[in-house]
C-alpha cells in the first residue's frame, strides 16, 4: 500500500471513524466536536454516489442550465450552512495559520471518502481557493459534481471568507475526460477570466447547534436496527481502499444529513422538479435492490440503511405497506420537507423486489420527543 | 496495541489455536497456561471454537479436557465430528476427556474437588470450559444451601459463591499450567463483553465472536479484544467455517 494511502486509511480509521465520528451506534452515524463547553452532535448519513450521479443525470437532461443552477445553489447552500454548523473557522475569527492548518485537515477529510487525493492552494489576499482531485465523487462519473464539488466546496470557501459572493467552478473534470477535477472559488471577476460559464448563489445562510436540534437527534437504543456502520465494515460488507467506502463496489460518501433538505428545497423550485427527484431516486432504489441480488427486503432496509444513519426503521408488510423510521434525523427544515428522496428509494428498493409498482406516496411526521416518519403508498 | 506490563513475548512459548490465521495474528498462538474467554451471542460458534482448539491440541498428542455443562458428550462428539475432529477416536487414545457437569450440582464444592483431582492426576496441556455463564447462573442447589446454613451463610453469599468457583477453577487451571479456553455467552442489546460480567475481567484474553447479517447474507466476525504478554491489532476480521473447522479471511482496511 502506498505511503499516502497508509496515511488516509490511518486517518479514516483512526481519527475520522472511531473517534470524531460515532459509528458504532445502530441507526445513527454522528460526528462529535466540542464548541467551548458543550460537546455537539451533528446527525450524518452515509450516502450513495450512484443516487447523486442520477439525480444530477436526471435534472440536467430535463432542465439544462435551469437544473444546473439548481443544483449548484443546493450545493452551495449546503457547505455554507454546514460550515457555519460545524463551527469552521473563518477570517473573522481565525488567524491565517489557524485557517492553513483547518484547510490541510479538511482536505484530509475529503480524502476520506470522497477523493483518492486531493491538493490545495490558498490565496487569502486574492479570496482564492484551488483543489485538484484524483477520482472525485459523482463527477468522475457524470461529468457534473455541482452539488458535492462546486457548490459545496464553494459554500465552505464563502463562509472561510465570509464573502456570499464567492463561487465555484470546476475547469477540469476526470468525467469530462481531463486527468483530475480541478475546482476553483473565487470572486467572479477571477472566475469570468477563466470560463464565462459559472453559477451564482447568494442567497446563504448560517445555522447554529441548538437544544431542539440536540433533543430531536440524540443517540437512542434503537428496536429494530442491529447493525452499525462499524459492523458493516468490520464484517466485510462494507470495504475501504485508498478513499474509497464501498458496498459491492458502489462508493458512498460521508455527509450532514442537512444536504437532502436543501436539495429537496432546490429542486421543488423548478416545475414538476419534485417529480423527477422521486424518479431518479426510485431509479437508485432498484438498482439497489439489484445490487444486494435476492435478499428479503424486509429485513435488507433495516439492516442496511440503519447502519448508513437513516435512523431506526422497520418494514411493515400488512395490508398496508408502510416503513416507519423512528429516529429519521430531525433539521430546521424539517417541516418543510415531503421527504421525496427517502421515499423515492424505498419506492424503487420495494418495486423491484415485489415486481409491483410500488410508490410510497405519502408520509406522516411525529416529533413529539423525536422524529418518527412513517411512509405509506 | 499492547497489554499493560509485559514484555514482547519472544520468549513465551505459545499454544496454537487451531483457527487458521489466528495464531498469525497473536505472535504464534495464546500463551501457555493462559486463560482465553471467547463470547459470542448465540449462534457465533463459541463452541465450535473450543472444540477446534481441543482438536488441534490431539492432533499435537496434547492431553485435553473438555468439560460441558450445556450439551451431553455424545453431542459435543457429534457436533465435532461435522468438522473431521474425531474425539471418540482421541478418548479411546487417552488423548481427550469430556466431563459433563451437572447443571444442578454446580454450586457443590465437591464438584470442584472432583475436577481438582482429575486435573491434578492428569496434567492436561488443554482445556475447554463450556460455559462459564452456566457456573455463575447455576441454581444454588439444596445440599449447598443446607451446608450454607451450617456455616451461617444465606442466598445472596450463596449466590455470590458460583462466581468465586469461577474464580476457583481459573486459579486451579493457572496452578497447574493449562492453556484454558473459557466459553461465555453474552447476550444482544445487554451491556459487557460477557452476561457473566466477570471472566471477560479475570481472563488472560478476551476473544469476541460476532454475526453480522444484511438482508440474508451473514458475515462471522472475530476480534481478539486482549491478549497479556501479546502484541494484538485490536481490529476486527471475519471468519467462516469451512469443513476442516474456523478460518480467518483476509481483512484489507
């Protein structure tokens, strides 16, 4: 094993998993920071590359440079909110070397699960972010990566520099056919210098740990969930390799949960945008189902998406099919959200394995002391 | 990883365990005259585990003591004659003994004076307790609660006694040199390595059976969580059984 991938693998093992990072709960994955006094923990999911790839497929095909734009925002929208979340330092309140130092580590982060490499460059005088990546998630794929690559990273890079007006683009892309994806953040005015085509988002927010967020996502014992995302991996199903977590060859990524809110958020804007989402994610969940080859499904989502952070859920094949999941992780944007991904893959994953058409079309919310969702056809 | 106070163990002879690919892992084999703990919930093959390490001591003309509480000999020759160990065949040798205790009597002192004499006439190189959850659990029988009440003792100090026998047998098993394998059971969603709570404590090592499923595909996990005088990884891998017993797959990370 090279040198490099000795040092991710340490990181992912040592650092990044076991100890910022609570995996070893079934139903939860969580990452752990203190902020002063109090200890934070922030709900994550561990998420499928092949869904992103298809929900991006999907809008771009439909909706051009409308999707695009929406797409972006979302990605956008989300690093900035999950910076401020995550209490990353900024030029506010940091030195520069505090910020080189948080940069290096987040790149080691990235290095993680979403690249098999990566390296930056800082200009802070210029407002400049460059990175280039080896195998980038999504984007190696479709060419595309708005969400993950230039909005996200964009979105950081804003709230580093607390400047809204800075965005993103991706000038190289392994998809595209280049060597590497290489993403740079900068004011416009550098950016037009390099491409005239690019997206804008200013319309950021920031968001803070607060007590409901706390009550609503704190670690339970679950009922149903047996495995955690540390069984997962420790028994084999999941395997890790040079930045790469994969089940049976399909990568997923580590990400707060609140980007499928912002991204349900994004697309809804554009008409009939919801109707695709629930299409590409129906897609997803038949591949899956796919994937895992004969297995009862009943047990399989339990087992499987527990383990990824989705909460505790059981599969209630009666008369009336629902799949209620105690513990879905709870956000600000809860109650604004028709929950269109989640049910769009458990749509596809039943689907498939009934040979029935299958929609869970509807859900219903209980937050009297967490987030229980139920959804039904 | 390291045990706290000792010295890397070139100089410790070691006892193979008879998993394939274990022995790697824990610089040739568990200590002589250790005692490993292996838990596992139900179904892990605990079991299975100590009948293979029982095996590969007959096959090295090791004298071995396998003492069962929850099967009859007959099923514990059955069960291992699935994996070619032909215990029948390595007793008729004098290879092998299997005891069965008797569940109710084993809050009995004499039970213990009984094996303290079989080991103590035998000098075993290997043996197999299945299961120290069935000592600390076994019901105070009513000779031990007649004889308690002689001496003035009640239930509760009664009850706490099949946890000093467990204590008793380990002393007796260190005394005498033998390379121990301790099977416990360990319950899922209950806290602790062990429903015992107590051999995973006084235990040279501490070996974890898992099962982990996903759908209906099963992986078996195993875990060496500590091992004195020995230098462990500490990380988990998988197993499966195959016909001629366990073997550990590769694990890259």
């Amino acid at each position: 094993m090279p040198v490099k991938d000795k040092i991710v693998s340490w990181w992912i093992q040592n650092v990044i998993l076991p100890k910022r990072e609570i995996i070893d709960k079934p139903g939860f994955v969580v990452t752990t920071f203190t902020e002063g006094t109090k200890i934070i923990y922030l709900r994550d999911f561990f998420l499928p590359e092949q869904l992103f790839e298809l929900i991006e497929n999907n809008i771009v095909r439909s909706y051009g440079n409308q999707g695009k734009q929406a797409l972006y925002s979302a990605g956008k929208k989300f690093g900035h909110l999950f910076a401020s979340l995550s209490d990353f330092p900024s030029i506010q309140n940091s030195d520069k070397k505090t910020l080189f130092n948080f940069a290096y580590l987040f790149i080691r982060y990235l290095e993680g699960t979403y690249a098999k490499q990566a390296n930056h460059e800082m200009d802070f005088e210029k407002k400049m972010f460059s990175i280039s990546f080896k195998d980038y998630i999504i984007c190696r794929h479709n060419g595309f990566g708005y969400i993950m690559t230039d909005g996200g990273i964009a979105g950081i890079w804003s709230f580093v520099m607390q400047d809204k007006s800075l965005e993103g683009v991706q000038l190289k892309c392994q998809g595209r056919g280049d060597d590497e994806c290489f993403v740079i953040c900068a004011p416009e005015k550098s950016i037009e210098e390099k491409t005239e085509i690019f997206f804008r988002e200013t319309d950021l927010s920031e968001l803070k740990f607060d007590i409901m967020y706390k009550a609503m996502n704190e670690i339970r014992e679950t009922t149903y969930a047996k495995n955690s995302l540390k069984d997962l991996i420790d028994a084999g199903f999941f395997y890790f390799h040079g930045g790469i977590l994969s089940y049976k060859n399909n990568r997923f990524f580590h990400c707060d949960t609140h980007v499928l809110f912002l991204l349900e958020q994004e697309i809804a804007k554009l008409p009939g945008g919801e109707q695709i989402l629930f299409d590409a994610s129906f897609e997803y969940g038949k591949l899956l189902r796919k994937t895992y080859g004969e297995n009862d499904y009943q047990k399989f989502i339990p087992d499987f998406f527990s383990a990824l952070g989705f909460g505790d859920i059981l599969v209630v094949d009666s008369e009336n099919l629902r799949i209620v999941t105690m513990f879905y992780p709870w956000t600000i944007f809860s109650k604004q959200t028709k929950y269109i991904i989640y049910r769009g893959i458990m749509s596809g994953i039943v689907s498939d394995a009934t040979g029935k058409d299958i929609k869970f079309n509807n859900f219903n919310e209980d937050i009297s002391q967490y987030l229980t969702l139920t959804i039904t056809v | 990883m390291m045990e706290e106070g000792v010295e890397l163990g070139t100089n410790i002879s070691r006892v193979k365990t008879g998993v394939q690919g274990l022995d790697n892992l824990i610089e040739g084999g568990f200590p002589k005259g250790s005692n490993i703990v292996v838990t596992g919930v139900a179904g892990t093959g605990k079991s299975i585990f100590g009948m293979g390490f029982i095996a590969e001591g007959c096959r090295n003309n090791e004298k071995c003591l396998y003492i069962t509480i929850e099967q009859s000999p007959d099923e514990i020759v059955e069960q291992a004659m699935q994996f070619n160990w032909d215990f029948n065949q390595w007793e008729n040798e004098g290879k092998l003994k299997i005891v069965a205790l008797d569940y109710r009597r084993l809050s009995e002192m004499e039970t213990y004076n009984e094996l303290t004499r079989l080991v103590e006439e035998n000098h075993y190189d290997r043996l197999v307790i299945d299961s120290i959850t069935s000592i600390v659990n076994s019901p105070i029988s009513p000779y031990t609660i007649a004889d308690g009440a002689d001496r003035g003792l009640h239930l509760p100090a009664l009850a706490e006694m099949n946890r000093a026998n467990v204590m008793t047998l380990f002393e007796l098993t260190k005394k005498h040199g033998i390379t121990t394998v301790s099977i416990s059971q360990k319950v899922e969603g209950k806290p602790g390595d062990t429903l015992d709570n107590i051999s995973e404590f006084i235990g040279d090592g501490l070996i974890l059976l898992g099962l982990v499923e996903v759908g209906d595909e099963l992986k078996r996990t195993i875990k060496v969580k500590k091992l004195r005088k020995t230098k462990i990884n500490g990380l988990t891998h998988t197993f499966e059984f195959v016909s001629s017993g366990i073997v550990m797959k590769s694990k890259e990370v």
